[in-house]
C-alpha cells in the first residue's frame, strides 16, 4: 500500500472522495436495479451489478491514465478536442440514435456501446475555454480580439448539444459564463452573453411549441417547466398522464419514507415505481435506503469536499490556465450533482441530469472520471512548467546578484 501511495500524488483527499461515490454508486445501482433484472435479464440482479462495476473499474483505469499526462497537454490539444467534438454533435443531429425520444446518442460500430458527443464537447470546451483565457488577457475587454473566440465555441456547442438535450446544454453555458467571470470577462460582454442566452432559451422553446417538427423536444421542456410551476394544481387525470409529474412525486414518497435512517440496504419500494430510479433519481432511492443522515447528506458532504478540494487545487496552480480549468471541472461536477438533487426533492424541473460518479451509466461515467483525472493532474502539477518556471527563477537571482555585486562596485 505504501508503494502504491508513493506512486499516486495528487490531491489525496479527493481520491478518497472518488471512491466514496463509487462504493456509494455499486451499492444504490445494485439495489435500484432490481425490477430492471426482472424485466430484462429474468431476474438476474448480479447482471447489472457486475455491468455497473466493470464501467467503473474502466472509469478507474481512465482517470488514472488521465491523471498521469502532464495538464500542459490538456491546452495544447483542446482545439482539436473541440473540432472533433462538435463534428460528432452534429453528426449526433443528422444520424444520431433516438433513445428517450432524443437524438444525442452515437452507437459504436459492430458494439452495442452508445455514448452522448456532448460528454466529449464539455470536456474540450472547458479545455478551449481556459486555454483563449490565458491566451487573450490582454485583449479580453475588446469583443473581436478577444472576447469573439469566446463567444462561437460556446454558442456553437450550446446551439448543437441543444435540440437534444436543453438542460445539458444549459449547465454547458453556466459553466461557460463562470470560468468567463472568474478569468476576467468584461461586464459588457458577459451582460450581453447571459441577456442573449436568455432571449435564445425562450425563443428556441416558443419556435418548439410552434414547430414541433423541427424541435421535437420543445414541448416536453415546456411541459416540465409548466409542471413544476403549477404542481398541485393539475387535476387528476393531469397526474395520471404525466410522467415527469408521477416521477417527481415517487421521488418525493422516497425522500419522506426514508426519513432520517432510512429502510435499511435493499429495502427500496419507490424502486419500482421510478422508471429512472438508477439513473436520474437514484439520490431519492439512496434517502429511501440509507435515511438522511447517512445517505443524503453523507453523500452531498462528499461533493462539498470535491469542492473546497477543487477550488484549493485552483488557487494554488501557478498557471491561468491550470486554474481555469481546475475551477470549470469542478464547477461542472458540483453542479450537476446539485441540480440532480434539486430535482429529486422537488426544487428544480425534472431534468434528466445523472449524479455523477453515482448514477448507472457508461460512457457518463467514464467522462466523470476522465474530467476527475484532469483535476487531479492539474494537483500534482506540470513537471515541465515548474523546471521552466525555476529556471526563470534561477536566472532572476542571478541577475539580482551581479546587480548587487555591480552596485557595491560603484559604491566602493
């Protein structure tokens, strides 16, 4: 073990902290996962059990692997990143698998592995992000010099990511316009970027309603959003024939039958009632089993730590761009597992955003990890940018020591 600690650097905390969720994520899928075995693998619940944990081993083997390229690498191929990214979201619109009534899916050939390009598009976008930001301070407050190659990668992967998947697509801007305000924006322009962000969301579910054709998905985003703000005021048969409506509310039967202590391990009856109780609301099903104390709110302890870890590793990188994007992963993390929960106790729309690291997924997954090993080489840092920045140290001090020797020449 002492060997294997010496090898792994980092930010150890937060190593721990991975695979806390991950033992979290085995336990909950196994246990959610139990009508889904009935229904598909004729009862076989070790199916999804031994499914679940070769996707995080993979996830594992990734973020280490991950971890180990030098965060330098990260800039320097970010564009390329993007490029690719964003030909396979439009590759995802034109010959995309449909599943949950979307088009956001590209299947492997010759395997039945299918995966969301908008995974892919977050990782390089927040790459490309930090990058333009180290790049262009300077010449951040002028919109062509500057702030303009901020600006077409965002709305370019937002417009894609969006006829597909808007809340995705939502979290992607918000991120966005956070690593904009933390690398020093100008207020105009971020104005400007949120105002248009707005006005584009309203008016792309207006053209939805209108068009249904062209945007198949509009309606239901307007539909969750109507939902959430009337509630209790549908009649009904509105209840009945509303599936957000019906998920939202046997999440909330989980939540409050879990109480403080929960059912114990395996004990979940809202399980079977959740289409998506795996997935996207496995959070109310972990209340439902492990109570509040140890199930809720361990495991939002856990994504506080990632945070204040995240952030730490931000401020003490010597590079903007190390910073940037330590904070845009780990803002991107954070958010998306409070937006998760926010869902399942009833705050926010449903969304269909997964807990990361926790909810059962593939390629979901093994993008989490790969977004935690980036973090975690930012963490242990950038040999080669620390020999050139000891080098220009070395060299300073030198300078300052024949300046003092020629000065006490002249003074002598």
């Amino acid at each position: 073990m002492a060997e294997i600690t010496k090898k792994i650097s980092g930010d150890r905390v937060i190593w721990v902290m991975v695979i806390l969720l991950a033992a979290f994520s085995i336990l909950a899928v196994y246990s959610s996962t139990g009508s889904l075995a009935y229904k598909k693998q004729n009862g076989n619940t070790e199916f999804y059990l031994l499914k679940h944990g070769g996707i995080i081993l993979v996830g594992f083997i990734l973020m280490y692997l991950t971890y180990r390229i030098p965060y330098h690498y990260f800039s320097k191929y970010a564009l390329y990143g993007l490029i690719g990214a964003i030909a396979l979201l439009i590759y995802a619109i034109i010959n995309g698998k449909t599943i949950n009534e979307s088009y956001r899916f590209i299947e492997i050939p010759m395997t039945h592995i299918t995966f969301q390009p908008s995974d892919i598009a977050k990782v390089a976008l927040y790459a490309y992000i930090a990058r333009i930001l180290n790049q262009k301070q300077e010449v951040l407050p002028k919109f062509k010099e500057g702030f303009w190659h901020l600006l077409w990668p965002v709305g370019l992967v937002c417009l894609l990511v969006l006829p597909g998947n808007f809340s995705t697509a939502a979290l992607i801007f918000l991120v966005a316009f956070a690593m904009f305000i933390v690398g020093n924006a100008y207020w105009k322009h971020l104005l400007i970027l949120l105002l248009s962000g707005l006005i584009l969301a309203v008016s792309v579910i207006t053209i939805g309603q209108e068009f249904p054709n062209l945007l198949p998905r509009a309606t239901t985003w307007s539909d969750r959003i109507v939902d959430f703000v009337k509630g209790d005021e549908l009649d009904a048969v509105e209840r009945l024939n509303d599936p957000d409506y019906q998920q939202s509310e046997q999440a909330k039967i989980a939540i409050a039958t879990g109480g403080l202590f929960g059912k114990a391990p395996g004990k979940s009856i809202q399980r079977n009632f959740l289409p998506s109780a795996f997935s996207d609301f496995i959070w109310a099903v972990i209340i439902e089993e492990y109570g509040l104390i140890l199930g809720g709110i361990s495991l939002m302890m856990i994504y506080l730590i990632i945070l204040y870890r995240g952030i730490k590793i931000a401020l003490a990188c010597p590079t903007i761009f190390g910073t940037l994007l330590a904070f845009g992963i780990t803002f991107s993390i954070i958010l998306q597992a409070f937006v998760n929960t926010a869902v399942a106790a009833g705050l926010m729309p449903v969304t269909g955003q997964t807990l990361p690291m926790v909810s059962m997924g593939g390629t979901s997954i093994w993008f989490t990890c790969i977004m935690f090993g980036m973090l975690q080489s930012i963490a242990r840092g950038d040999k080669k940018i620390d020999i050139v920045q000891e080098e220009k140290l070395v060299e300073n001090t030198e300078e300052k020591i024949e300046e003092n020797i020629c000065m006490e020449e002249v003074l002598a």
